[in-house]
C-alpha cells in the first residue's frame, strides 16, 4: 500500500509535467525554454498541484460519506 | 513454515487471496482518482495559466466535477451490479 | 492470469467511466446530474458494455484464426 | 525445497522465465485489447447517445474497425521481425 | 529491470498501433485495409521508430549530463 | 533462511526496501520516456506521412523538443522539492 502510494505519487509528477509540458511548449525553433514558456509551466504546475489537492480532498469526504468495510 | 496450502510466494493461500483483492481495490481506487483528477483539470482549469493560484470559478468547478464523477461513477457501478458507489 | 482478468475489469470500469463522463457531462453549475446527463450516461454506458463485448467477440476469432500454442 | 538454482521468490529459475513471459504476453494482450476497444469505441460510436442499443451502422463499424485494428498489428509485428500476427 | 525492459517494448509497439492506426484509419466501409492505408501504416511505423530511436539516445545524453550514482 | 528480519516474500527487509525503490525509479523513467516520445511525436512529425525518413525539420524537432522537456522536468522536480532534474 505505502509501495502503490510511492508510485501513485510518481505518476502523478509524470502526468503533470506531461500536461503543462503539452498546454505550455507549442514552439521548437530554440532548445531552451524562454521566459514565457518557463513561467507558463510554473503556473501550470502550481495549479495541477493546488487542484490535486482539492480533488483529494473532495474525494476522500466522498469515499468517507459511504463507508465500506476495509 | 507450518502445515497448510501455501501459494508460490509462502503464503498461506487464503491470506494471499485477501492481500491481492485489497491490492487490485487500492490499484483500482488509485486509477479512478487519477482518471478523475485529470478529467476534472482539463474541464475546469483555464489554459492561460496568468496566475498560479486557483480561481473562485475553478474551485466551485473541481467541487461539482468531483461530485458529479462520483455520481457517474455510482450509476455505472449499479448498472454491472455492484451496490455501493465507487467500490468493486 | 485470474488476477490480470480481474484487474483489467476494474481497469475497463474506470475507462468506461472516464469517456462516458467527458462525453456526457459539460456543465459545472449544478453539483447533481440533471435528468438529461444522467441519461446520457446511462446510454453511454450501456453501449460501451455492449461495444466492449462485441469487440472481445471478434478479438477472439481472429485469435483463433491463426492459432497459438499456449 | 530440493537442488537446483532458485530465485527470491523460491521458484525455479527455469519455470519462473516461463511464468513472467506468460504473465508479460498475457499483460501484452489486455493493453492490445483495451487499446483497441478504446480506439474503435471514439471511430465507430455516435456521440449523440439517442439510444441505448448499437445500431447497424455502429456494429458493422466495429467488425471493421477490429479487423483491420488486426491487419495493423500483424503489419507492424512483420516489420519489428515477429512472425505471427497480434503476437510477440 | 530485464523484465520491465521487455514489458517496455511490448508497451511501444502497443502505443505505436494505436497511433498510427488513429492516423492513417479513417473509413470503415470495408474490413481490409486498402493501399493508401497501408502505406500509410508502414511509412508511420518506421517514422514512428527512428523517433523514438533518436528520443532515446538524447534522452541517454541528458541522463549522462547529470549523473545518478546507480 | 538464518537469521534476520523478513518480509512475506523471504528477503530481508532492507535489500528488499531498496530494489523496491530501484524498481519505483526504474518504472518511472520508463514512464517518463513513454510520456516523452508520445507527447514529442504529436508535436514533431507531420501526420501526412508522404516518406517513411524523418525530414531535417522532424530531427531538429525532436531534438528541442526533448531538451526542453528535460527543462520542465527539472523545473517541476525543484518545486517538488527534488534536487536532480529527471530524478525522484
């Protein structure tokens, strides 16, 4: 269980970098990141991470709302 | 090492049973959330991305699309026989 | 292999959900499905059981078609 | 627990290879058929949900869809050197 | 680390399928592929290859820049 | 079997700690570069495919393409608190 949360937490820093890497980066004229690209993906980072949050949250009075037995 | 049908790995067959039903539930619940947190940040996350703070329409979206999924989620589950929303 | 049939199950369950919900569901103004979307889902749910089969159908006789030795 | 070489788990070196490959095939065909099902599910199905049943145009889609989802399979495995369609 | 290796590959050739499947498979109106398609299948694929070839080598490159004890 | 703490599969639970962690590393870089060639390849080459070569413009591509996703990776991993980019 402690083992999935590991990996859980790996692929959600995978699926995040994924996305604002997709929704940020549209030019590949340069190999380095400029200022706007850079400062689109920390926003976008933040963001995933504050909404993961949230989500968690939401989800966990949710799954408290109809307890199960385990 | 004492009597009883053990599974390849030592252990008692019924134990590993239970183990492998609680691992497929927890895989299952960790791939419904991360489905879900997805889903719900491309529906309610604006792609401009001018602040790294959440909007007050992006947090009352995340709340509704949260509840909403796990009512899609409760619907499904009925349909293929299950009872409680959001289990196996 | 039990164990991969159960766990794919569950997988097509949270896939099923997953299109079904991007597909039916658009507005966030309401907390509660309205009568409209929850039959979207319904229908949606149903054809996707009866797609899912249909293709396991097929799947299965084009295996034969060139059979394998385990 | 008699001779011969063992890994962690206890096995038998030479079933255990046998076993993962088994297990690595079987995995191999559940993501092949997930995919597929995904695939001609977003090609073949109206997303208009005016009823709960497939229709003719829908069910005859999906035969195609699956047969030539096949064709490719068997065309990318000739390529990567593999003889039998759809396996490894 | 051999077997996720090979569970790797087979992973690839799955998400190539399904991409240039996606790509190049637009009608259903008959259950062969016709020679357009083909084509289009076998020129994606072996794009679909050298890519992912030339991805991981630069990827190795990055790797090596900032070396990881292991 | 002298000796030791021991998990269920009969390792010490140290070893075992880390070629847990070992292979938690390992499935995410592979992960990481599945994501990378998928998301690089929508970005990169044309969908007509009128020749099976990557053109100068698909290489030079590619090349930008995974530095740069390199560069994300290194910036969300130091807001998470990681020193190495592309590490844990």
């Amino acid at each position: 269980i402690d083992r999935l949360q590991v990996s859980d937490s790996l692929k959600m820093y995978n699926s995040l970098v994924e996305r604002c890497f997709s929704h940020c980066i549209e030019n590949f004229r340069r190999k380095t990141l400029d200022k706007q690209e850079e400062t689109c993906v920390k926003r976008c980072a933040e963001k995933y991470l504050k909404h993961s949050m949230r989500v968690s949250m939401r989800f966990a009075e949710l799954n408290q709302g109809s307890p199960t037995p385990d | 090492m004492s009597g009883g049908l053990r599974t390849a790995d030592g252990l008692p067959v019924e134990k590993e049973q239970i183990f492998r039903m609680a691992q497929q539930e927890m895989e299952y619940r960790v791939d419904l959330f991360n489905k879900l947190t997805q889903t719900c940040f491309e529906k309610c996350i604006e792609r401009k991305y001018k602040e790294s703070e959440l909007n007050v329409g992006e947090n009352s979206c995340i709340d509704r699309c949260v509840a909403k999924y796990w009512q899609v989620t409760g619907i499904v589950g009925t349909m293929l026989g299950s009872s409680k929303p959001g289990g196996m």
